[in-house]
C-alpha cells in the first residue's frame, strides 16, 4: 500500500499537516495540491505544514505552499511552516519564503505563533 502525500491532526482551531514525500516535484506536485486544497476546502483556516520529512522541493512544490498562503491570506487565515531541514532552510531564507511564511523550529512552536498572529 502507498503511503499517502500527507496527513492532517486537528490541534484546537489548527490543522496540523505533515508532509510524508522526501521529495515534493514533477507528479507529486499535483496530488499534494489537490490535498492541501482539499484541506482548506474543508474549512481549516490555520494550518501548520510539517516539512520535516521532505528533502526536496522544486519551483512547483514551493507554488503550491504560495498558492495556498495567498488563499488563506484572502480568507483571512494564516499558514505557519516547521520542521524544515537544513538545506530547506536555506531555500526558504534565499528566496526569501520566511518573509511571506512564519517559519517555526517545532510544531509546538508553530502552534504557538498562532497566538501571536
């Protein structure tokens, strides 16, 4: 049996997302969208993303992650990302993502920021 692109716990008002791929690009990149937007079509409006797990990321996988910060944004939700590795926080700090994300070291952390947001 495959194992599924990700999965949600709720934490209070909080859907707590681990991503389960090492790398997110070229046909993963559609089913976790549809996922994640499965994901906010339900209602979740705070969402923390688990990355903790992914090595990887294209232009595609980081679309996605923009794509739905933008849409929660609008709808007056917030994303917050944790547990990235080093090289993908090194991503993140070069293309400048943890200006547009609040980036958190812990899920614990990350649900903490949603207090402050």
């Amino acid at each position: 049996m495959e194992q599924p692109i990700l999965s949600v716990e709720q934490s209070g008002d909080v859907a707590l997302i681990r991503v389960h791929e090492k790398k997110l690009y070229q046909k993963v990149v559609t089913p976790f969208q549809d996922e994640m937007i499965a994901v906010v079509d339900r209602g979740h409006k705070k969402l923390v993303v688990n990355l903790c797990e992914v090595d990887v990321m294209n232009s595609s996988g980081l679309g996605v992650l923009i794509l739905l910060w933008d849409r929660l944004n609008k709808e007056g939700g917030k994303l917050v990302i944790t547990g990235l590795r080093p090289i993908m926080l090194e991503l993140f700090t070069r293309m400048r993502l943890d200006t547009l994300f609040p980036v958190a070291g812990s899920e614990e952390e990350a649900l903490g920021l949603f207090e402050e947001l």
